[in-house]
C-alpha cells in the first residue's frame, strides 16, 4: 500500500513541476502563437520607405504637405500641449507660442 501511495505522489509530483508536463501552459500559449504568426501573411516590401520631414512655422499652427500626415509635434516655449487636427495639422495649445513644428511623414 505503501509502495502504491508514494508512486502516485511521484506522478503527482512530476505533473506539477512546469515544464516537464508536454500540455502545460507555456506549451499551449507557444503553440496557438506560432500557429498564429504562420496564418498571417507577412510580407514587408523592400521597396516602401518612411519619408519624413519636419515643418517649422511661427504661431500655434503648422501644417504637413499634400499627401502626408503628421506623426508629432513641437511647440515653443517648453509647451508640451498640443494636439493634431484633421491629420495634418499641429495645434499648440499654450497661451505664448512663438513657433510650432509638425513632423510629417508618408511611404514611398
């Protein structure tokens, strides 16, 4: 009886340790992600690049090109407040602004 209970306590024991379980939780996340990863179709052309320029204007606003968006911005006077309005254009929102600048970029 003896030799029976510490048998299955060693199963036991062995289930419990990760790793060594061939189903455990690593094993199956691992697996649905590499399952996944395969079912996408990734293909990255080698041809399209990020082209990006930075657009300097005095005032609260500064507007990208025709065919580009902005990414970011920057205000003068250390304001950190702005936001970006309609895709294309940098609003700065502090009351003293001398400059503002939009980083704009498109593929090519």
């Amino acid at each position: 009886m003896k030799t029976t209970c510490c048998f299955l306590l060693l199963i036991l024991l062995q289930l419990m340790i990760p790793g060594t379980a061939p189903c455990s939780l690593d094993f199956i996340l691992d697996t649905k992600i590499k399952e996944t990863l395969s079912g996408l179709e990734l293909h990255p052309s080698p041809t399209r690049r990020l082209s990006c320029v930075s657009v300097k204007n005095s005032g609260r606003l500064s507007s990208c090109p025709a065919g580009m968006i902005v990414t970011g911005c920057a205000c003068g006077y250390g304001c950190g407040s702005w936001d970006i309005q309609g895709e294309t254009t940098c609003h700065c929102q502090c009351s003293t602004i001398d400059w503002t600048t939009a980083r704009c970029c498109h593929l090519t």
